[in-house]
C-alpha cells in the first residue's frame, strides 16, 4: 500500500470493517424490531460486503453510453452483449475464472442456472445473449433473469476483484431498480458518460441524488466515443468537458478519463499478447490509463474503501432508522395528549352523521310519496281519456251472434252478443293500456326513478364524505382533517357499491357493476318494475266490468233491448261509465303497484348507511380500548431503547469515519 492509505495498518483495517460488521448487524436487528423489513435486508446485504473480500467495480451510466463495450475492452474479448441500441438487461458479475460459463440467478425460487459460453464469448441470439438483453417486445417488464455472473479468465479480476456491468439509469423501472441494486453492492464505481454528448440533467442528478448518498464520494468518470471527436478539436474538448466534469460531478480531473473502447477492443481481441497491450497504439485509446488508475486504487485504497464507502452508507440508514423512531416517539406523545380529545370529538359528529342518515331517510320515503302521486295523477288522466275513446273501440267489432225474431231465444242471443262486445272492448282497452304504459308511463317512471337515484347519489356521496372526515379525526397523525373529493373516495365506492347491489339482487335484476351509483341502477332497473306494472291490466277496470255487465247489467237494461246497435251502446257506455266511476280506485293501485315495487329501497339504504356508522363505532371502540390499555403513558421504553442504540451506533459510525477519512 502507498500514500496516506498505505500508511494504514492492516490489523487496524480489519478492526474497523469488524466494528462496521457488528454496528450494521446491530442496526439490523433494530430494523427488525421496528418492522422494518426492506430496511433490514438492506442492512443485511451490507453487512456480507463488509465482511466480504471482493472488490465491486460498477460500470454506471445511461443506456447506450458504451459501459459494456468499455466492459469487454477491460476484459480483452467481444464477452458481453453490445449493440448500437440500449442491451443490457440485468446486472452482470465478471469473476475470476479459468473455465468460461455463465450461471443465471432466476426469479422466485427456481436454482440458478448454469450454462456454458464459447472462448469468443456469448454468440449472438443465443440463449444465453437473450437471457441477458432486453426483449424488445416486452422491455416493459422484467424477464425471469435477476442477475448474472459471468466466470472469465480476466487478469482485472484476479485477486478478488468483480466487474460489473448494469442496465442503465434511463431504462424501465424495472431496469432502473436493477441499476441502484447493484450501485448498493458497489465498491468504486466508473461512471460513464459519452464524450461527444454534454453532460445530461439525469446524469448530474443521479450523480448527487444516489452516487454521493450511497457513499461514493470518490468515483471515475469514463468518457467513451472521444473517436467521435475530429482530431483538430480534440483536445480543446477534453479540456472543456474535464473542467464540466469537474464543476457538475464534484471530482478530481486526474479521475477523469477519455475512451475510445471500441478500437482498443479491437486492438485487445486481435493482439492479446502483452507487447501489443503496451503499444502506443493501445495507449491512444486512453484504455491503460484508466487500468492503471483502477489497479492503482486496488493497490492503494482497497481495504480503505471497505470502510469508507460502507460505513458512509449505515450513517444513512442509521440517520432514517432514526428519524422513523423520532416519528414514532411523536405519534405517541400525540396519542397521549389528543387521543381521548379525538374520541370525544368522533362521538359529537357521529350525532351529526346520524342526523344526515335520518334525512336521507326521509328524502327516501318524500320522493316515493311525490312518484306515488305522479302515477296516481298519469294512470287518472289516462282512464278518463279511455272512456272517451270507448265509442270508437266498438267500430271495428263484429259479433258472429246475431238478435233474431224470436222471444224465446232473445235473452240468450243479448248475453252473447253482450259477452263478444264485451270480450272485444276488454281487447282493445288492454291493448290501449299496453301503448300507454310504454309511450308515456314507462318513460316518465324511468325519468323519476333516475331523478331520485341522482338525488341518492348526491345524499350518499356527502353522507361519505363526512364519515371519512371521521375517519381522519381518529387517524392519530390528522391534526387537520383535508377537504375529502367525495366522487373519489374509497368509503363512497363501497358504500354505494354495497346499496346498489343489494338493491338490484332484490329486483332480480341482472348483476350491474359496483361502478353503478344509484341513479344508474335507477335507470337499469325502471323495466323490471314497469314488469310489475303489467299486470295491472290484468283483473284490472275492464276485468271488473266484465264480471259487473254480464252479472247485472245484462240481466236488467239489455234484455229490453232488440237490435245489436242498441246493446253496443249499453255496453259501450257501461264501459265508459265504469272507467270514469273506477279512475280513482284504480289510479291508486297503478301509484300503488309503482310504490310497493320500490319499498325495499328505503331499508336497502338505510341498511348501508347503518353498516357505515357501526364500522365507525366499532374502530371508535377500538381506539378508546387501546387507549385504556396504554394506561395514559406517553413514552414508549421500547422506543426510547431503539434511539440510545442507534445514538450509539451512529457515534461509532462517525468516529471509524473520522479516524479513515482522508487516508
């Protein structure tokens, strides 16, 4: 080791990696105890790199920026899947090895796969190059492979060193969440840029959003493509965009470094022998200085970087294991201080929820009363306006019986003649009933049903509304409860949903979505009680007259009568005269028919209003047993033992990073 690192001593080295080892498994168990279960198997994946003798170098960057291109230049041969467009599709892992394979890490809990690749590296299209590249055809979401790790015979990689190659930050999600997995893995990181591209806003805000918080501080820039650059301007352009490095990455110049990784590719995969590596040819590439930096900090920082980086990183997840405890500590002082004033203040407005139930109870039974009448009213307009068209129902009625001369067979031929009139006006007037219902009674019932079930809607929306303001009331951290969208909340869809659906499993009806509100039901629900309204014709005002003309009126006016003409306009009038003396009675029980169909609504309603205003009670309930249960304490010992640990480890942390930085 040289320099200020190489001045650590390597007892001391592992001293500090032990110590960073148990302050992270800790902080840990801590995570845990918090219920904190991402957070934890962070720590944990921490705690194997501070442990483990490898040393992760991450290729990072924009898609097509050339990471894996500059990747197999380290590696002297075309290994890794390359193309003009973005390829990589999951983290790649270069090893050490003699032998040439690949083992594939699947999703779930399938074993890896292993599979051999040829000394050229991975053929084009084959099966191991499309578990690795993204799938134009579905780049929208992740294959079955999670990550890969590619055994090599890399001198780079002897020695416990991992080259890594990643998806890219300007991918997919699934891609990007790929890329910052492996960033947390990673020990250094060479971060790639394109020469002839101006740094983009997504590559400095990656650079200080995730690279400085993840602990690297101190990181390589590898700018490819500089052959794109004309030779004239070259340098001129190195220099600029060294000074742009420089001022928007916040690192040093001499890590900063200009590749043309696709010539010195090929010259490493024609040329591999050792006197062609050093040929001024090769350095022209810019390839061998960035391997003696990155060898040069092997040598130099290796065991230093074990500390720093890692233990950069536990601050952070010490400072938000903290900040969660500190947010926990408050809901309880705030539980203490508020909890019995928030239940006192839930009971008050459910007083005022129950108000609000009991009027939309009696919107319910006012807008059926206010139907009933409509009805009343249509169905008594209709029958007077039957009677004055029974004259003209007669025309068209032939009797086959005729009145013939003889006194003996008189009454006999009367009743028949009587029963076929009658039978023919019965037809006609049902027939007159039927048009009716469907021109001008059915649609208006239709137009009621909707204007109340529009008028439900509204009442059931705010009746929502205000159980979810509730809802927030007990909510511990709601000091103010927000204005609640009623059309958008979850407590109104299932309120509703639930009404509306026992409402039409009680019609019978079709299922209809619970994205009905009730004036869609309403609509879709107007034919199954115009079905009931139907039968209303049958023992209906003419059925009546039927009973009443052949029982009486036969037996007495008709049988004075001799000519056929005679007896169609006592039967014609009857009719008539039935129809107006029957209006009232009958107009009553159409509007009665209408009103008895839709009975259940009210319940129906009530019943899902009811549901929601126990559902309140019992979390009520809940919470002021709780309450019971704490005793009124304010302060948590479990929590108050979680922030003097972390104080603890955070303190540790702090002094290992005082005493390694700068070295």
């Amino acid at each position: 080791m040289t320099g200020d690192a190489g001045r650590a001593d390597y007892a001391a080295v592992q001293q500090a990696r032990e110590e960073l080892a148990e302050v992270t498994a800790r902080t840990s168990v801590t995570a845990a105890a918090l219920g904190l279960g991402l957070r934890r198997e962070e720590l944990d994946a921490l705690g194997e790199r501070i442990r483990g003798d490898t040393y992760r170098i991450l290729m990072l960057g924009q898609g097509k920026r050339g990471k894996s291109t500059l990747l197999n230049a380290l590696l002297g041969a075309k290994v890794l899947p390359a193309m003009p467009r973005a390829t990589t599709a999951v983290p790649i892992s270069v090893v050490w090895d003699s032998d040439r394979y690949v083992v594939l890490h699947l999703d779930g809990s399938e074993p890896p796969v292993t599979l051999p690749i040829e000394e050229t590296g991975i053929s084009r299209n084959g099966e191991v190059w499309q578990a690795l590249t993204i799938d134009l055809k579905n780049r929208h979401q992740p294959g079955v492979v999670r990550h890969a790790e590619l055994h090599w015979p890399a001198e780079l990689c002897r020695n416990g060193v991992v080259l890594v190659d990643s998806p890219g930050f300007n991918q997919e999600p699934w891609l990007q969440q790929a890329t910052l997995n492996a960033l947390r893995d990673a020990d250094v990181v060479v971060f790639v840029i394109a020469s002839d591209l101006d740094l983009e806003a997504v590559e400095i805000g990656y650079a200080k959003d995730y690279l400085k918080p993840y602990g690297h501080d101190d990181f390589f820039v590898a700018c490819t493509r500089i052959d794109h650059i004309a030779d004239d301007e070259r340098d001129g352009h190195i220099e600029y965009l060294t000074e742009y490095a420089q001022a928007s990455l916040r690192v040093a110049a001499e890590r900063v470094f200009f590749l043309d990784s696709r010539s010195a590719l090929e010259l490493r995969s024609t040329s591999p022998d050792s006197t062609a590596a050093l040929s001024d040819e090769l350095a022209a590439t810019g390839l061998p200085a960035l391997e003696t930096a990155l060898e040069g900090h092997l040598v130099a920082e290796r065991m230093v970087v074990k500390v720093l980086a890692p233990a950069r990183r536990l601050t952070l997840a010490i400072s938000a294991l903290r900040t969660e405890v500190e947010a926990r500590q408050r809901l309880r002082k705030e539980q203490h201080d508020k909890a019995r004033a928030r239940c006192a203040t839930v009971r008050a407005q459910l007083d005022l929820l129950e108000e609000r139930r009991d009027q939309i109870r009696d919107r319910i039974d006012t807008s059926l009363e206010h139907i009933g009448l409509q009805v009343n009213a249509a169905a008594r307009r209709f029958l007077f306006e039957a009677a004055e068209e029974c004259p003209g129902w007669s025309d068209g009625i032939e009797p086959k019986n005729k009145i013939g001369l003889s006194p003996f067979k008189a009454r006999q031929q009367a009743e028949a003649v009587a029963a076929e009139y009658s039978a023919g006006l019965s037809a006609a007037f049902e027939s007159r009933f039927v048009q009716w219902q469907a021109e001008e009674l059915n649609p208006r019932i239709t137009g009621w049903l909707e204007e109340l079930g529009a008028r439900l809607d509204e009442d059931f929306l705010a009746f929502t509304a205000q159980a979810d303001k509730i809802r927030l009331v007990l909510t511990p951290m709601a000091d103010v409860a927000p204005d609640v969208d009623a059309a958008n909340r979850p407590a109104a869809e299932r309120v509703l949903a639930a009404a509306v659906a026992a409402l039409v499993a009680g019609a019978g009806a079709a299922p209809i979505g619970a994205r009905f509100g009730f004036k869609d039901a309403m609509k879709a629900l107007a034919p199954q009680f115009a079905l009931g309204i139907a039968a209303y014709a049958v023992g209906g005002p003419v059925g009546v007259f039927v009973v009443q003309l052949l029982g009486s009126v036969i037996a007495g006016e008709l049988l004075a009568e001799r000519a056929g003409s005679a007896i169609t306009r006592s039967v014609t009038d009857a009719l008539a005269k039935h129809l107006r003396a029957s209006a009232d009675a009958e107009a009553a029980r159409l509007a009665s028919t209408v009103t008895d169909a839709l009975g259940s609504l009210k319940p129906i309603a009530c019943e899902a209003l009811d549901a929601e205003i126990e559902a309140i009670l019992r979390q009520l309930a809940v919470a002021e047993a709780d309450e019971a249960d704490k005793g009124g304490a304010a302060d948590d010992p479990a929590l108050a033992d979680h922030a003097r640990m972390l104080d603890d480890h955070a303190r540790r942390v702090e002094e290992i990073l005082r005493n390694w930085q700068g070295r």
